[in-house]
C-alpha cells in the first residue's frame, strides 16, 4: 500500500517509518545505476543487510563506505589478514566474517571481468515485461531472473549473493521498478 508521508506525497509503504527511507526512496531506490563500481557497492550493501533491517545499512551505508575504500574493487582486493581484523574490530559496519570476506572475494571476482562486463552481466535480467506492483503484497522476494541472475553471479565466482539478495539488488539500482503504481517516484 502507498502510504501519504509527512509531505503529502503518496510513497511505497515501506518508506515512511525514517527520514532516511524517505530520502533512500525518493532519490535512489529504483534508479538506473549502469556502473560497475555503483552495482558493486549496491551488490555488497544487499548482502550486508541480508538478515537485518534496510534501516541498519542506510545508517551504517558511510561508515562502510569508508570502511571498504569507497568499494574500489582493487583496494578490497588486495586486502589481506590485517584489513579482514580491521573490519571485524570496527563498530561502524556490521561485523560478519562471512560478509567481510564475501565482499573480498566479490572484489576479486569482479576483477576478473572485464570492464563493464558485470553491468552488462546484471542488466542482462531485466525482464522483458515488469507490471507495477499495486500492494506491497504484490512485490516478489525472488523471481525466476533473479534466481538466473544469483546461478550466474556464482559462476562468475561470485558469492553470498542469492536469489533474495539478487532481487534486492535489481529493485534497488532500477533493473526492476518496484515502486508501487501509485507511488510518487514511480
């Protein structure tokens, strides 16, 4: 359901409850981000947030940013034992070892790629027809493009980045547009 935020605007249900979802909502969620660097950063937030309130990473988003070199794939990569105890020590990200080294890993996968190929990859499952979601119960957690997307992601080298998580991504960065039909920012 839309819900009408302090403004008077019809938002998606999900963006009233803080000022930072509101703000998430309207400039960011479900716009088109077509950089690896952009995807990269999004990929690795989703998989923070898997388990947790989006709230958390939103609050946490500048210290992780801080955190993992602004997510530049070729510092992440090069991190060793010092930088994973770093990480695990500082209380301004959430400190999951899984996570931690997920995103090192993902770093180095994306490496591997050549550049632009990890958004041509990711883009490659927007779907051919998407229908504007009339409630929040309309909104799937997963998708068959989304459950193809996390098998390639895999294949890639890529980990912690499920079929959930792969959903979350392509809401997040517009590959799908899931804001509710009579959402404002649709």
């Amino acid at each position: 359901m839309t819900v009408v935020g302090p403004d008077g605007q019809a938002r998606c249900g999900w963006a009233t409850s803080a000022p930072e979802y509101v703000e998430y909502h309207d400039t960011e969620w479900g716009k088109e981000i077509r950089t690896d660097l952009g995807l990269f950063e999004r990929m690795t937030l989703e998989g923070f947030q898997s388990g947790l309130s989006w709230i958390t990473i939103l609050r946490k988003r500048e210290n992780f940013r801080a955190a993992f070199a602004r997510f530049d794939p070729v510092a992440i990569a090069a991190y060793g034992d010092a930088d994973f105890e770093r990480l695990m020590a500082d209380p301004g990200i959430v400190r999951n070892r899984l996570k931690i080294n997920a995103t090192i890993s993902n770093a180095r996968a994306l490496l591997e790629l050549d550049d632009g190929e990890f958004t041509e990859l990711l883009w490659s499952f927007r779907p051919a027809k998407h229908v504007a979601p009339r409630t929040l119960a309309d909104v799937p957690a997963t998708t068959p493009e989304s459950v193809a997307m996390a098998k390639a992601l895999k294949k890639k080298g890529f980990v912690f980045v499920g079929p959930t998580t792969a959903y979350a991504l392509m809401q997040a960065t517009g590959i799908v547009n899931d804001h509710l039909k009579t959402c404002i920012a649709r």
